[in-house]
C-alpha cells in the first residue's frame, strides 16, 4: 500500500512525551537493576490476531529516542494485512534499551493498528458503492494527527482535523443562530473564498433550507434508511451528502445503498479495540544465551 508516512516533526514529540511519561525522574528501574548494563537481545514484534498494520514508525522512534544502537527489521510495512502468528518486524540491541522502550513502542503500535483493522472492516463493509468511509473529530487528545493516519492507512478518509480547516455548522450552532439560514449567511460572509461550508440536518424540511443556500455539503444526521435515500435525491449532487450518527459494520453497506457519498464513523478513533501485538524473545532462541 503507498501511503505517505507522518513527518518526523509530528511523531517525534507525540513519542518523546509518552516515554517521559513512562519514564519519569527515575528511568526504568526494573530493567536497569535486572539487566546487565552489556546485554543485548533480539525481540520480535508478532501479531497475536488479523488485521492491518499500523504505527510502525512511532515504534522505530520510540527505541531511537531510547538508545539510538537498537536497529529495527522491518518485514511488514503499514498498511499490511497480517494473521495471527506473523512476524511485523524484529528489533536488535542493547536489551535494557529494548525493554524500556516496549510498551510505549507497543501502546502506539496496538492503537493505531486497532483503528486501522477497524478502518479496513468499514471499507469492506461498503465495498461496491460509492460511499467512502470517513473519521471525525472524536479521538484522543494530542493523538489526532496518529489516529486519522492510522484511518488512511485502513483504506478510509479523513473529515477535517480540527475547527479551523473547514466550517461545519451543527444543532447548537443552528439554535444559538436561531435558524439554518442566517447560520450559513454569517459562516460565509465570515469564511475565506477557500473554506468549504458544510451544514447538520435532522430533517428533510432543513434539508431543503441549505440547499437553497447552496452550501457545500450536508450532514445527514440520524436519518432512517428510507429518509437518506429521500435526502440524497433531494440534494441531486448539488452537495456532497454525508451519513452520520450509529454506524456499524452491520448498518454500513444499507447507509451506502443510498447512495450518500460519505459515511462518519466516530467510534473508529474514539472506541475502535486494539489489535494485540506483543514483542517477545522469539521462541527458537536460547533466552539465556540472548541475553548475555
């Protein structure tokens, strides 16, 4: 799969953070009392279930920002459909850097590739229709940028990433407004020639009301089957049509049925299980000659 890795700038801190985080004042006094200072191993980086990769570069950065002489082997790369048993990579080095940086390197690893798996299962719960499916903005604090990139990785797309990419007029912006008209005059009379509009409905009557303010694209939100399929020949391609609110694996394909370009899946970021990965001696080696 080609896709554009996150830059360095972006995951560097997101990765420096969790390790201080773990690490604190006192560094890792486990490994550092149990461990002699000159061992080295090589631990394996193995999927415990199926899924999709993602998240390999913030484990090479954790171990990098831990002892820069531990090397990392990468045999599947982002993107990559794995089974249960597979080897992901393999890292090699001083083994109190190794275990130290673990379980940073695999909390990135597992969540990201979590979102990813998930990610994957929409897509092809969609698949044969136009629908894409996409994220919002429902994620972890500080780790957007991670957990819309492990989106793209499975095969989805992304909404904006935050307030200030795009306007998105939703229930609480139209009820302090007082109605969906006078919402989208001052959003775009505020807005520059680049930012697109898009406007939250309920309901086909206020459906009708931002067409005819002509706005860029809709958020059908909540709709019955039967009421989206009746939204999206109103709109006739005058907007992109977005679907929101509940979505499942088991819903999905019958929401793309109707024809709606894009379906919001908030609990992708916000909810999706991890994948289980684990970094282990591998079960071949000699975990005592490994370790001295």
């Amino acid at each position: 799969m080609s896709l554009s890795p996150l830059p360095s700038i972006v995951i560097e801190p997101i990765v420096r953070s969790a390790l201080l985080e773990d690490l604190g004042r006192g560094g890792d006094l486990t490994s550092d009392a149990v461990i002699p200072r000159e061992c080295r191993a090589t631990l394996v980086l193995k999927a415990r279930q199926p899924g999709v990769v993602a998240g390999l570069d913030l484990v090479a950065f954790a171990f990098l920002l831990v002892d820069p002489a531990i090397d990392m082997h990468i045999r599947r790369l982002d993107g990559s459909d794995i089974f249960a048993g597979e080897t992901i990579a393999k890292v090699c080095g001083p083994a109190r850097g190794l275990l130290t940086a673990e379980r940073t390197a695999l909390n990135f690893l597992c969540r990201l590739s979590g979102i990813a798996t998930a990610t994957a299962a929409m897509v092809e719960a969609v698949r044969g229709h136009k629908a894409r499916i996409v994220c919002t903005r429902k994620t972890t604090p500080g780790l957007r940028a991670l957990e819309k990139y492990a989106v793209r990785v499975g095969g989805g797309a992304n909404h904006r990433f935050g307030l200030d990419d795009a306007v998105l007029i939703k229930d609480n912006h139209i009820a302090i407004a007082g109605d969906i008209r006078t919402a989208i005059e001052r959003a775009r009379a505020a807005a520059g020639h680049m930012v697109k509009i898009e406007v939250e409905v309920d309901t086909l009557e206020q459906l009708e009301t931002a067409l005819s303010s002509k706005v860029d694209a809709v958020l059908l939100d909540n709709m019955s089957i039967e009421e989206l399929a009746r939204a999206v020949a109103m709109v006739g391609g005058r907007a992109i049509t977005e679907a929101s609110g509940r979505v499942t694996a088991a819903t999905a394909a019958a929401i793309a049925a109707t024809g709606v370009d894009l379906i919001s899946v908030g609990w992708l970021t916000h909810s999706a299980p991890i994948l289980d990965i684990g970094l282990d001696v591998p079960v071949e080696a000699d975990s005592n000659r490994n370790l001295n």
